[in-house]
C-alpha cells in the first residue's frame, strides 16, 4: 500500500506491462491512421502479411545463430576483441562482421544485444548495426557492376568515415555509462 504522497508505482523500464503499452499504443495509433486514410488499407495489410512472413522465415534463424552465439563465443572474447579497450581492432571487426550477413537489419537486434550482453563497447556495436544497414559484400559486387570502381569506393569509403565518426559520437554521447542489460 502507497503511503500519501508517495507517487504511484511506474512500470520498470524492463517490464512486460511496459512492453504491452508500448503495442497498444501503436495498434491504437494504426487504427486511427487507417481510418484517417481508407484508401491505405489494402496496401497497409498486404505489407504487414509480407513482413510477417518474411519474420517467420528468418527469425528462427536468427534465433538458432543467437543460441550458438551464447553457447560459443565467451564473454572473455567479445569482450577482448569489441569491448571499450578494443580500439581500431574492434571496429574492425564489428565492421567487418557487420559486412558477411545479407539479411534485414531487424535480424541484427538480437545479435547487438548479445554483444552488448557479452560487454561489447556500444560504439562496436553500432558499427557492427551500421555495417549491416550500409555495407553488404551483395550489395557492393552489384554496386561495382552496375556503378563502376570509382562510385564503389569513393562511397564505401565515404560510408565507413561516416559510421566510425557516428560511433564516436555516440560512444561520447554514452560517455562510460554501461548499457544495462534492462537498456538492452
């Protein structure tokens, strides 16, 4: 029992009830959009079903590979080789694993929070996020056939100053702070 004048009970940060508001509030939100705009209907719906079935599809996957991550690569390495005292070496790798998969970046979530779980750095892990959004090997073989060699570099070095002075950014705007698992 609250006593008087105590503010009531919030929901942790980390809850279930948080969680179940947060998608109520987007359904309510669609809902309305959808009745605010009639004609948006059937294109609405049949990318939501093409989304869902594009998650059936990959997230057991993506499921399978976070379960062999957290059974095979010890914290001691992540932390080692992406943790705040990697420097340029664990930059380079997150980026360079954030180049292998060809997959949706809503794929990478459960990896990044792997990786921070493991006490990756935030700025490795936001070079791993930003590699896997802007730089696939894919993409880049097409880019090079399509744009030529010139257009191919001049952009993916462009891209990859970019993403490492972001993650600096970032990391600056984090300071030290771990990122708590309930962050996570």
């Amino acid at each position: 029992m609250q006593g008087r004048g105590a503010p009531p009970a919030q929901p942790e940060k980390g809850s279930p009830v948080r969680g179940w508001a947060v998608l109520a509030a987007m359904v309510a939100a669609a809902a309305l959009l959808l009745i605010a705009f009639p004609e948006q209907r059937d294109p609405s719906f049949a990318a939501f079903w093409e989304f869902l079935l594009e998650m059936i599809w990959v997230m057991p996957a993506v499921l399978v590979i976070m379960g062999l991550f957290a059974v095979w690569i010890p914290k001691e390495a992540v932390s080692r080789y992406m943790g705040h005292e990697s420097g340029a070496r664990g930059m380079l790798i997150a980026l360079v694993f954030g180049t292998l998969p060809t997959g949706p970046l809503y794929a990478a979530f459960p990896l990044t929070k792997g990786l921070l779980e493991k006490d990756a750095s935030p700025a490795n892990v936001f070079v791993f996020l930003a590699a896997w959004a802007c730089i696939k090997i894919p993409q880049e073989l097409i880019e090079l056939q399509f744009l030529g060699w010139w257009f191919t570099l001049a952009r993916f070095v462009s891209t990859v100053v970019v993403i490492v002075a972001m993650a600096f950014v970032f990391q600056r705007l984090l300071g030290k702070r771990e990122v708590a698992h309930d962050d996570v």
